[in-house]
C-alpha cells in the first residue's frame, strides 16, 4: 500500500521550494457544490500501471467551499 501527504492549494510553487521532491498534480475535476453538500476532487486516471484518487471533503463552511470554486 502506498500512502502521501496532499497540499490542496492555490500556490503550489511556494511549497515546492521547501518540499522539492514533492510531484505537483493538477486535479482533474473538482466539485465545491456536490449534492451531499461534500466537496469531491478527483486527482489521476485509473489505468494498468496509475491509479486515480477520490477526495471528498466534509463538513466545510461555505468560505471554505469558495477556495475550491476559485482554483
């Protein structure tokens, strides 16, 4: 099993100098306004040799849910 640490944020190049073997990802598809009122992030494509991730996210404030509105 594999396992990292995610950043979601709208500056990834102030991150990258401190954690420079970090792999910057775009996300495919977010979602700030699902029905269940869950913010969900897609991230990667399921293939043979990659693997795709679901984040959902729970529970935010509306502030909150902005920030993924305005990536």
């Amino acid at each position: 099993m594999y396992s990292s640490s995610v950043i979601l944020t709208t500056k990834p190049e102030e991150y990258f100098q401190y954690i420079g073997l970090a792999e910057i990802i775009k996300p495919n598809k977010i979602n700030p306004d699902s029905f269940g009122g869950s913010v969900y992030v897609d991230i990667g494509e399921s293939g043979w040799q990659t693997t795709n991730i679901n984040i959902i996210l729970k529970g935010l404030s509306d502030s909150e849910k902005q920030f993924f509105r305005n990536l």
